[in-house]
C-alpha cells in the first residue's frame, strides 16, 4: 500500500543545517505534487512547501522563504528538505505528505508520513 | 494569526450533526479548492474531504464538505464520541503563492 517514510530529523543546533527526506512507495511518485507541513508542539498545522510532479514548481511559506529547499528524486521516490540556518521556530515535528493532484495547489494532501521530530536546541 | 479563521471548539452531543466554518478570502478560499483534515493527538493528520466537497475512499459519508464564496464548511452528522479531534481547513493561497491551514478546531462530543 502506498507509503511515505521520513527520516532525517533530530537535535540540530540553532543556525546549523539539517535535511529531511522522505522514501515514496506503493504508488507513482513522479505523478503527484508533494508537500513538507510542520506542527510545532501544542500547537496546528503549518504548511511549509510544495514541488510539483516534475519538480519544475517549488513555493514556500514565508517563515521559511530563503533558508529552506525542497527538491525530489523521481528515480529514487525520494522527497528532500534542506534546511539551513535552522532556529528555534523551527521545532516541530515535519510531515511528509502527497498531494492528490500533480500540480502545486494543495487540492488535497491525501497521504501522510509518521513525520520526523527537528529539535533545534544547544 | 492563520490566514483562514476557524472557530477554536465546538461541541455537540453524539448522534445530533456539528458544522465546522473557516473563513478566508478571494485570494484564497474563493478561487482555489479547499481540504479538510482531522487529526487525533500524537497521529498525522488524515483527509476527510478535498476538492471542496469530495471524500476520499474509506471517509464515510457522514462527513460532507461545501464552499460559498470566501467561506468553506465542514459538517459531521450522526456524531460519534470517536469523532473528538482536531480538524483543520486548508487551501491554496494564491496571492500568498503558499499553502495555508486554519488554526484548527477542537471537536468536543459531550
């Protein structure tokens, strides 16, 4: 069945890099626009970026905007998520998710990883 | 503050319907396709309805979705005391050229 396995997370220290990733299977990954969603604890929902099928559209929320990346591997089913200069504001637990269409535009994220814990503490 | 406005909580009793509003604006909600989702403590969270008013399979259909203009509800009818959770609206917003949730509402089956 389909399923989306992140890994990557962890303690990182403020202003220093981390990268997510996030295996695809059960399903054609290069068909589909995938998306990263953040929920610090205690608290909702964040969205955090989308790339589409092919990878040529990539946007970001503004918390974000400039120190994250989002990139994938269509050959290798594989979701990234660079993120550099991380912070405090960045703890939180990071989803991977799919999207059901192909495109950008969050119609709906129909699948969801277990998510991976950022801490970012010294 | 969320782009989209939900209610913090609502309650109702189980068997009786509950109704879940999120509000938005052009630049969002009116003009792009809204999801609900519902999650349950230290779980992801799960899609209940996209494209507006579809429902994925395995969603029963006591779940249903609508929009109207910069508005968007969720309704759960015949409630059940497994329905208490957290449920979030989200959608495209393409001024924002970003994905947006609302800040969620928590779902209290008294």
């Amino acid at each position: 069945q389909a399923q989306l396995v992140e890994s990557g997370g962890g303690v990182v220290q403020p202003g220093r890099s981390l990268r997510l990733s996030c295996a695809a299977s059960g399903f054609t990954f290069s068909s589909f626009g995938m998306h990263w969603v953040r929920q610090a604890p205690g608290k909702g929902l964040e969205w955090v970026a989308v790339i589409s099928n092919d990878g040529s559209n990539q946007f970001y929320a503004d918390s974000v905007k400039g120190r994250f990346t989002i990139s994938r591997d269509n050959s290798k089913n594989t979701l990234y998520l660079q993120m550099n200069s991380v912070g405090a504001d960045d703890t939180a637990v990071y989803y991977c998710a799919k999207d059901v269409g192909q495109g950008y535009r969050m119609e709906g994220v129909v699948l969801w990883g277990q998510g991976t814990l950022v801490t970012a503490s010294s | 503050q969320s782009v989209l406005t939900q209610p913090p909580s609502v309650s109702a009793a189980p068997g009786q319907k509950v109704t879940i509003s999120c509000s938005g604006s052009s630049s969002n909600i009116e003009n792009n396709y809204v999801s609900w989702y519902q999650q349950f403590p230290g779980t992801a969270p799960q899609l209940l309805i996209y494209d507006n008013s579809k429902r994925p399979s395995g969603i029963p259909d006591r779940f249903s979705g609508s929009k109207s203009g910069t508005s968007a509800t969720l309704g759960i009818t015949g409630l059940q005391t497994g329905d208490e959770a957290d449920y979030y609206c989200g959608t495209w917003d393409s001024s924002l050229n970003a994905g947006v949730f609302g800040g969620g509402t928590k779902l209290t089956v008294l």
